[in-house]
C-alpha cells in the first residue's frame, strides 16, 4: 500500500521510519512517499502562504502550490485523497480498517490557519479528523492515519494481534500478564497458569466486559 503525503514539513516524519513501520517499509510492504508541498512555489523565496481575504487571524495556504505538489503524483488518478482536519468524521477502527483496502492513498496536511477552499473542492474525496481538539498541524494525524490503516495491510503485523486487541470485538483489551509470576506482592490471576484454554477464554471475555464496563460504557451503549 502507498501512502503519498502533502505536507509543508516532510521533516516531521521521522516517527514513522521506526520499528515495525520501518520493518514494513523495508519489506516493499507499505511505502510513505512525502512530498514537500514549498518545492512547488514558484515564488522566489519558496512562499506558500497569504493573508485570508476579507481578513482575519493567521495565513492561508495558496491554492496553486497544493494543485502542483497533487500533480505531481504518480498515478494519482487511482488514489483517494483525505484531508486531515478537525471538520472531518472522526477516525474510528471500522474505517480504519476501511482504508486499508485502498491501494492508494494521498493525505493532505494542512498548517497554519488553512487551505484555500478551492483547491480542497477540487482534490479532496473525504475529510477526516483523529479527534475533537485542535492541532498546529495535519502531520501528527496523518501519522496517526498511516499508522493505524498500516496494521491491516497484510505482512505488516500478525494477524491474530488485529482480532484479539481493543475495539476487534468493540470491547476493550483483558488485562495481561507476563513473568515474573509475583510482582510487588501481586501474583497472576490462577486461571492464566492453569492451562485450561476455555476457562481462560471465559475469563478474558468477562474482563474484557468489566474493563469496558468500568472505562468506556458508552461503547457498551453502542452494541445494544
Ligand atoms: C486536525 C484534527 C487538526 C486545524 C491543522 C487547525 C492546523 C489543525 N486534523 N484532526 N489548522 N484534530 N488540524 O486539528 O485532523
């Protein structure tokens, strides 16, 4: 899976070069392709930006410069373009999942105070947002994106860690355990050292209940 990405600060982008997206990066399994949106300024001094017309805080990025860095996207006629922006549907694990199908994508991040609305007219098929809060930037939750939609793209991780882990079943995680067998006083629950696989099966489905239950009820709410 390709992920190309329109960013002003390509240099942000370290984070994602590391343990298993480096892995997978070097396996030719995902490939992260970012292009720096100021390469695409025909300005002397590679400006991007401008004052909003009609005035108002801050600086908009220009239409033009954004068209060009698109165009210059290999086969970007094949690729889903997503604007990372808090007036987006909020990430969730279903469309994360979703994504992952996709053989290609561009992410579009924005900085400073915008984009100017025509060029997002014209490029962007979907706007999405990682949450309710408001960043400097698109190119932590484009990370965010690549990240999470990396997981589903087989050979990148196990797939048995995708079915067991938070949200697969739209619970929440069982509490787990490894050595040492007591720690500060506090030993492993018998039941994970019995060797009984059903009896451990049933106690990771109540815990994954009770845990849900304790810390995220409204998601509980939402499988009635
Ligand atoms: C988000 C968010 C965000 C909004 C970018 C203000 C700079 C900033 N993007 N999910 N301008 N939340 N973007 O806060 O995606």
């Amino acid at each position: 899976m390709k992920f190309n990405v329109l960013t002003l600060f390509p240099e942000m982008f370290e984070p994602i070069k590391e343990s298993i997206l480096k892995r997978a990066q070097e396996n030719n399994v995902i490939e992260i392709n970012l292009i720096n949106i100021r390469d695409f300024s025909k300005n002397k001094h590679k400006k991007v930006d401008d004052y909003p017309y009609g005035g108002g805080a801050g600086m908009l990025i220009r239409p033009d410069v954004v068209y060009d860095a698109y165009q210059s996207i290999e086969n970007k006629d094949t690729a889903k373009v997503i604007y990372l922006s808090p007036q987006g549907k909020v990430l969730t694990q279903n469309k994360v999942k979703e994504l992952s199908k996709q053989e290609n994508l561009i992410l579009l991040c924005g900085h400073y105070e915008g984009i100017d609305e025509r060029v997002l007219e014209e490029i962007v098929d979907e706007e999405i947002s990682i949450g309710d809060y408001v960043l400097t930037g698109g190119e932590i939750p484009a990370m965010v994106l690549i990240d999470s939609v990396s997981r589903y793209v087989e050979g990148v991780i196990n797939a048995e860690s995708t079915n067991e882990e938070s949200f697969s079943n739209g619970l929440l995680e069982y509490p787990q355990y490894t050595r040492p067998e007591v720690f500060l006083n506090k030993k492993v629950p018998d039941v994970l050292l019995s060797g009984h696989h059903s009896n451990i099966e049933n106690w990771r489905k109540e815990q994954s209940i009770k845990n849900t239950k304790n810390k995220r009820p409204e998601l509980l709410e939402k499988q009635l």
